[in-house]
C-alpha cells in the first residue's frame, strides 16, 4: 500500500473571477507554510509549493499581471480582473511554484496542516523551503 502522504492528486484552483485556472499535482494531505513577511501577511497566503513540472496553468494567462520587489526574483502573479494572487514563483525556490491553498478548489484536499515559516527573516531560513522543490515529496 502506498503512503497517502507521497500519492499525488490533481488539484483544480484558480482566482476569484474564474480567468485564471491552473492544476497542481500534490498530495490529498497537504502540508503548507504560512509565512509572516510583510506580502504574506498581508495576503493571507497559504504556501504549497511544488516542483514546476507538478503546476500547469490551463487558463488566464493573458490576464495576469506580474509584481516583483526586493530582489525580484520572486515572480507574483495576480489576476488583473480580480486581483487574487492564486499562484507565484518564490524566490526560496525559483524552479517552482508556489500555489495559494486557499485558492484549490473544494473535493480533493482531505487535509490540510499549516507550518509557520519565518519570512521575516527569510535569509537566516529560506534552506527550511529548499528540499519542496525535490520530487521526493
């Protein structure tokens, strides 16, 4: 029997008006980060972060709007019509995607554990994040 925690599922999602849609491919089980930097907090984000290959945007591209700060590395993606940020590239792992769990639609998600993560302090634990983009998980 498999371990629930590694079976991955395709997750549905996208922004408040319906532009934008995206699937994620990540256990039923999700285990995410919530992180007390200033754009987190003020968000409400929820981080699932996952290997890029795991994400498929499947509708809106052409109404997202792209905010970057700081370093800029980190890529967010809101949509232009709503202005839900229901996905971004982190700057802890730029090969990935970071999706909002709050933004997945209701049906597959059978748990949901939260970690906080200290984002104020991103440079003394941004290793905490690194192994998310692994396909380990």
């Amino acid at each position: 029997m498999l371990d629930s925690a590694l079976t991955l599922v395709t997750h549905r999602g996208g922004c408040h008006c319906g532009r934008v849609r995206f699937e994620v491919e990540a256990p039923a089980e999700l285990e995410v980060e919530l992180c007390n930097c200033s754009i987190c907090s003020m968000t409400a984000y929820l981080h699932l972060i996952v290997p890029r290959s795991r994400f498929r945007l499947l509708q809106g591209e052409d109404a997202l709007r792209t905010y970057t700060f700081n370093t800029g590395v980190a890529r967010h993606f809101f949509c232009a019509t709503c202005g839900i940020k229901s996905f971004y590239v982190p700057r802890s792992n730029p090969d990935g995607i970071s999706v909002n769990a709050r933004c997945l639609d209701p049906g597959t998600v059978t748990s949901l554990r939260v970690r906080d993560f200290d984002g104020r302090n991103w440079e003394a634990h941004a290793h905490e994040l690194a192994h998310l983009t692994t396909d380990g998980r």
